[in-house]
C-alpha cells in the first residue's frame, strides 16, 4: 500500500510541477504558487472537514513546519520552472526532497531490507542522471539554484508531514497547505515580487486537486510505510514532469536522462519487491 501511495503521490507531484511550469512562463511564479497552493489548501481543508479533526497540537504543528517548507520549496520551484528547462529544475528539487528524510529515518533508525535499501541507493543517481544539465545556457544554471533550494524547502515539508502520528488525519495537511499560501506571500512581499493573482495566473486552480492529492497520498504512505522509503518513491515525480515536458513541449530526453529514468524505475522495482 505505501508503494502505491508513494507512486500515486510522485505522479500528481509530476503533473502538477509541469502545468506549474507552464502558467509561470505566462504569468509570474509567484502569482501561480499563490493561487495553486490556495486551490490546494481549499481541497485540503474541504477533505479535512470530511474525514474529521483528530489531530493534536504537535501534529498541527508539525504540518505548519511542513508548509514553510513546502511554500519556498513552490515559490523558488517554479520560479527555476519558468526560466529553464523542465527537465533540469524538477528533478533537481528531487534530490533535496528525498535526501532530508532518508537521513533523518536512519539516523531514528529506520532500517530497509536489502532490497529496499538497494532501490533507495539506485535512486539518487536515477534523480541526478535524470537532472543532468546538458548545456551552458546562463538560464539553466540559473534554474540549478532555483531547484537545489525548491529541494530543500521540499525536503522539509516531506520531513515533517511524514512525522504526522498516524490517528491526526487529513489535519496536518490542511495546515501545511494552508501555512505554505501565507510562506509563498510572505516571501513574494520580501522579494518584491508581484503575487496578487491576475487572469492567466488564476488558471493555476486547476492544480489544486493534484497537490492536496500529491500530499495526501504522501501522508498516508508515511502511515503504512517507512518514510526513508516513502520519501524516496514520491521523490521521483521528476520523472512524469520530463517525459510530459518532452511529449509535449518537445524538450529532447537526452542519453543520461533516459539512464535515469531506467534506473528509476529499477528503484521502484527494488523497493516494492523489498
């Protein structure tokens, strides 16, 4: 079940970081991380007020932590997405995500099987081949910055949502969703940057349903699953993103690319036969 969840939780991250690349180039990043983090927390608080309030005050608190990490993780995600190539600042941000947790699970001692252990091992050069940056454009580098710290902020949020004790619910993710909306504000207000949405921004509402859905497949794998594990398996959604950039907007998968994207699902393979 934590595989499906994870794999669940990859695809509408990858879905969602490509439509959010594509409103940033016509609208500003900071405009789209608006309204698509507020289409997410409306789904999340509407989901929330279904299944019911359970959590305590570490498990909100938990989630608040999730969404800081989360709102700059959007912010500077599709901020890089809007200037470079998609294939090179998703999978970056991948990297982030799925390093922070890994660590933190083994150090509290979280311990894979072998086989798990050897699809989390196979996964970050899957990530890393998969972000390989082919050209010199000024652009690109640029987008690397932008996707090492949408990683960092990424590897926060899967860090602390998966901390979530199993009986809180929905809670902590309604918090996260809703702490990340006032993050993604707040950072805009700092930089100076424009974030009242206009009309092409507004489009962006139609990724809402993707990232609650993304986050809550994520939390629900942490309940059912080791989250060194959970984290590695949702850190793959770069990969959707490429294939999906290259189907579409025609980006070309180059030779590493498509080393990474076999050797992902190499890891995907290992971890659930483990």
């Amino acid at each position: 079940m934590a595989i499906v969840l994870s794999l669940l939780s990859a695809l509408a991250y990858g879905v969602s970081d490509f439509l959010g690349g594509i409103f940033a180039k016509r609208s500003t990043p900071w405009q789209v991380a608006v309204v698509g983090q507020s289409s997410s927390a409306v789904c999340a608080v509407t989901a929330t007020c279904v299944v019911g309030w359970h959590a305590g005050s570490s498990d909100l608190a938990a989630g608040a932590i999730a969404g800081l990490g989360g709102g700059a993780g959007v912010a500077f995600l599709y901020r890089g997405l809007a200037t470079a190539r998609m294939g090179v600042v998703a999978p970056l941000s991948a990297v982030g995500a799925a390093l922070l947790p890994v660590v933190f699970g083994l150090i509290t001692g979280e311990r894979p099987s072998g086989l798990a252990t050897a699809g989390i091992i196979a996964a970050f050069p899957a990530i890393v081949l998969i972000s390989k940056v082919v050209d010199d454009d000024p652009a690109h580098r640029g987008g690397v910055v932008d996707g090492i710290l949408a990683g960092l902020g990424f590897g926060v949020l899967f860090l602390f949502l998966g901390r979530a004790s199993a009986d809180s619910g929905l809670a902590p993710l309604a918090m996260s969703q809703l702490t990340s909306v006032l993050t993604v504000i707040a950072m805009a207000i700092a930089l100076r940057q424009a974030w009242i949405p206009d009309r092409t921004a507004v489009r962006a509402v139609v990724m809402g349903p993707l990232g609650a859905s993304a986050q809550g497949a994520f939390l629900y794998a942490t309940h059912h699953g080791l989250l060194s594990v959970v984290s590695v398996i949702s850190s793959l959604y770069p990969a959707s993103t490429v294939v999906l950039a290259a189907a579409l907007l025609r980006e070309r998968i180059h030779r590493a690319q498509a080393l990474g994207l076999a050797l992902a699902a190499l890891a995907v393979s290992l971890v659930a036969l483990g």
